[in-house]
C-alpha cells in the first residue's frame, strides 16, 4: 500500500473512532433492552448509519474496508431493529422502551419478548463485528 492510502486510512479511522466512540459500543454490550434508555446513544447509531454510506468514507485498504462494511450493515441491521420495537416512554420521551404499553395478551408479550432477544443478538453482532474491525485497523496502524 502507498503512503497516501494509508494516511488517508489512518485519518477515517481517526474520524470514525470520533464519531462512534467504543463507549457507545460498550453500552451495547451492557444494555438490557428490556429496561427503558436514554435515546441519545442509539441517535449516535442512526447518524453513523446516515453520514458513513458515502463513498468518501470507504477504506482504501480493501481488508479493513471488508471490515468496515460487515460492522455497517450489522449496525444497519440494528438500526432497522431499534426503530421498529422501539418507542418513547410515556411519561419520559427522553427514554425509549421496547416492551408493549397497555394491556396486551399472553401471545402478543410472548412476541415482544421474542423481538427483544432478537435485539440482543444483533446487539452482540455489532459488538463482535466493531471489535474485528477495529482490532485490524488497530494492528494495521496502530492507535491511529
């Protein structure tokens, strides 16, 4: 790879690491869907899921760009997930909740409790994907 590659690498790498900190990723891994949450983490989601589809945020180093699109459409995925089950509180539209409001059926919680595991696991998905991305790109240039 030439030297301009990987400066510009380095650089996204840094741009990205701004604006998805591994703390938002941490807060996946430690999030309990089925407890209310504050709705500014999941806005960092969505807007990564918005601004880095554009071909200036592609890699040049097609190992970390393979990297990079696993972890995008496993955010995507997430992304899709959260703004399907999730809603604000009612009493607090600063949080969002995931299970039903009102009085709802045995069948209907049974589903619900089926979305929020799914949840889960896409949760787990972006972590395990975020974390090989960044371990790579980490082991390519350092900290960056």
């Amino acid at each position: 790879p030439n030297p301009g590659s990987r400066m510009r690498d380095t650089k996204l790498f840094g741009r990205f690491r701004k604006f998805l900190p591994v703390e938002s990723i941490q807060w996946l891994k430690q999030q309990d869907f089925h407890i209310p949450f504050s709705k500014d983490i999941p806005t960092q989601f969505y807007n990564y899921v918005e601004d880095w589809q554009s071909v200036d945020k592609e890699f040049l180093d097609q190992t970390i760009e393979e990297l990079h699109k696993g972890f995008y459409e496993d955010m995507r995925s997430l992304v899709s997930a959260l703004n399907r089950l999730t809603r604000p509180l009612e009493n607090n539209p600063a949080l969002l909740t995931t299970r039903l409001i009102g009085e709802e059926s045995g069948d209907a919680l049974l589903a619900n409790e089926k979305e929020i595991e799914g949840l889960h696991r896409l949760a787990d998905k972006v972590v395990e994907s975020y974390e090989g991305f960044y371990r790579a790109c980490r082991e390519r240039w350092g900290e960056g």
